[in-house]
C-alpha cells in the first residue's frame, strides 16, 4: 500500500484534485478532526465504494466551538493517524495548519481576544478584527438539540464544510449518521446552495459493548466508559417499547432519561425527531430518530438510533 500523500496548502489541495478530475477521475472526501477510529475507518470504506480517489481531511475547526467547550483538550495523534490512513489505502490526507484568513495570529486566530472579551454567541475564531466572518447559517435545522447546546456549532461546522468543498472540490462527501443533526445540516445546505457534492450518510459504528466510537471516549475514566454504556441500552430499550407498541414519544424520552440519570449520567437532551426535518413528534407515525447527548465527567457524548 502506498503512502498517502500530506497537504498542508489549500492551493496544492485544488490543483491536485483539478488535476485527477480533468483525467476522469472521482473523488471523495471525508473530513474529520482526527484522532482517527474504526468509526472514521467505516467512513473511508463507504467513500471508497463511491469514487476512484480519497482524500481525508484533518482539521480541529476552532469555528465550530465556543470558548467555554473542549477545542483545548480535543484529543489528537497525527502520526498514528497517518498509519491508520495508510493502511486504510487513502490517496490524500489535507491537513491545513490554518483555514482561515485572520487578522491577528495567535495560537487559535484570536482565541485569547474572544475569551478576554467574550460576546454571546462567539466561536474561538473570533479576533474581532478583519479576519474571518462569512458565516453559513442552516437557518431551521440548526436550531434544536446540539444547536441548542452548541449555539456556534453548526455554523462554524456548514462554514468549514463550505470551505473544504470549495477547496477540495470533491464529487462525494461522507459523514457519519452519529453526528446526525451535522449531517442533514450538511445535506440541507448542499442542496440549498447548490453545492455539486453528493452528501452520503455513513452508519453509526459501535466498539463491542454497544458505545458509540468517538474521539472525545479516550477523555471517559473506565467507570465513566462503564456508566457511559447506559445511552446505548436506553436506545435499545426504547426501540424495543416501541416495536411493541408503545408510540407515545414522551414516555420513551421518559424511558431513557431515567436510564442514563440511573446510571450516573447527566443529560443534555433527548429528543425523538422525523429524519428528515429533524421536527419533534409526539406520536410515532413516521420514520424517526431518537437523538441523545449527555454528560458523562467533563466529556459530552452523543448517540442515536433511526427507526424507520
Ligand atoms: N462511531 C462512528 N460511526 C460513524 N461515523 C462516525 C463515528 N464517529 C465519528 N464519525 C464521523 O466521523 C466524522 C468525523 O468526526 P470527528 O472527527 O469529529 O470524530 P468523532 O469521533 O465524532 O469525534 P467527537 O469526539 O468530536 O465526537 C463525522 O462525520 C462523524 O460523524
Ligand atoms: C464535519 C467536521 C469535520 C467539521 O469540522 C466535524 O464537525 C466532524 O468531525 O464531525
Ligand atoms: N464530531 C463533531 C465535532 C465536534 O463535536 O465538534
């Protein structure tokens, strides 16, 4: 297996991708913030099903998190990464040091000047200069959920997917189903702008005793880990009340509340939402989707199950 080739330059990254689709060739690409696990592994599998060339991008967006959230602390092995990319048979890994044009250069373009004089709704992108602010806003879909928790997250994440697909120009882009309100923000705004990026949504991979993989699990002390297990049996528990029959919406929310408090952890929301729209249902008629995120210490995890 040859070795993926690693590209720091936005420039390089559009030349090397103009130059393979003027042969013919297609490409995919699957963006990612590193610390890369069987879950970002899965991803590359779907997109090598899809297009000829692969590209891997990763980048720690400091526009999708607030200064009071984890960008500090956010996990990171670059040269396993790589080993991984490399045996996983990617033809580009894009790891820009920096994305963004920003006015004043410090270690987060202006983190320190959006923490010292913080306004409501910043992200650590923030210099309050002449640097970035072009922002990408999926108006509905945003709200809710994450968005609720994370009110910088989703238009920092729309804007430096925007950014990658401008830079990449890829045909296939792939995102994880765990991430699931991220995903159809992305789908939203890829047919709302007209992006020529066919957005695929990969399955939610799980390590052995049912939790969700995710960068941010190497954070979780054993006990956390153990106590963390319980989001993924709430989920089963309330799949399984609803095949039997149970359709009431807030009696399964109820369900799994108690479960994840019962286990010791805190919960951030649970909502059961249609697929597509992401709206809340109170009666299951249609295909849905129970989205979970809670506290387990200082990680926040994420989950979720579709039944259709
Ligand atoms: N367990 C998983 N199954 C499927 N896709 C996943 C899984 N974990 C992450 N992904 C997807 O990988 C892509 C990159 O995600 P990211 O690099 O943020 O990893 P992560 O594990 O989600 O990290 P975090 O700790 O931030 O949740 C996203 O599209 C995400 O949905
Ligand atoms: C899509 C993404 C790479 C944008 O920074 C990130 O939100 C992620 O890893 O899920
Ligand atoms: N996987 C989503 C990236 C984030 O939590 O910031």
């Amino acid at each position: 297996m040859s070795e993926p080739e690693v590209l720091r330059d936005k420039a390089l990254m559009r030349s090397w991708s103009r130059s393979r689709r003027c042969n013919g060739q297609t490409i995919a690409l699957v963006p990612t913030m590193g610390f890369l696990h069987e879950g970002h592994l899965s991803l590359i599998r779907t997109a090598k099903s899809l297009a000829d060339l692969i590209i891997v991008s990763i980048y720690v967006n400091p526009g999708q998190f607030s200064p009071s959230e984890d960008l500090s602390t956010y996990p990171s092995d670059f040269s396993g990464d790589l080993r991984k990319l490399s045996a996983a048979g990617v033809n580009v890994v894009f790891c820009p040091g920096e994305l963004y044009h920003l006015a004043s250069v410090n270690e987060f373009g202006g983190h320190q000047e959006a923490i010292n004089g913080e306004r409501e709704g910043d992200s650590c992108l923030e210099d309050g200069g002449s640097g970035h602010e072009t922002w990408i806003r999926v108006e509905r879909l945003e709200k809710g959920m994450c968005g609720t928790s994370r009110p910088v997250f989703f238009r920092g994440v729309a804007t430096v997917v925007a950014k990658l697909f401008n830079i990449v120009e890829p045909d296939v882009a792939v995102f994880g189903k765990k991430d699931y309100q991220q995903w159809r923000v992305i789908c939203r705004m890829v047919r709302d702008l007209d992006f020529a990026v066919k957005v695929i949504g990969s399955d939610i991979i799980r390590d052995v005793d049912g939790l969700a993989m995710s960068s941010r699990n190497v954070h979780l002390s054993p006990t956390q880990r153990e106590k963390a297990l319980s989001i993924n049996r709430s989920l089963s528990k309330a799949k399984l009340a609803a095949e039997k029959g149970q359709k009431n919406c807030q009696d399964l929310k109820d369900l799994i509340k108690q479960t994840i408090s019962e286990a010791g952890g805190k919960i951030d929301y649970v909502e059961i939402v249609e697929q597509q729209g992401l709206s809340p249902v109170e009666e299951i008629s249609c295909p849905i989707v129970i989205c979970v995120a809670a506290w387990f210490g200082n990680v926040r995890l994420i989950d979720n199950l579709e039944i259709d």
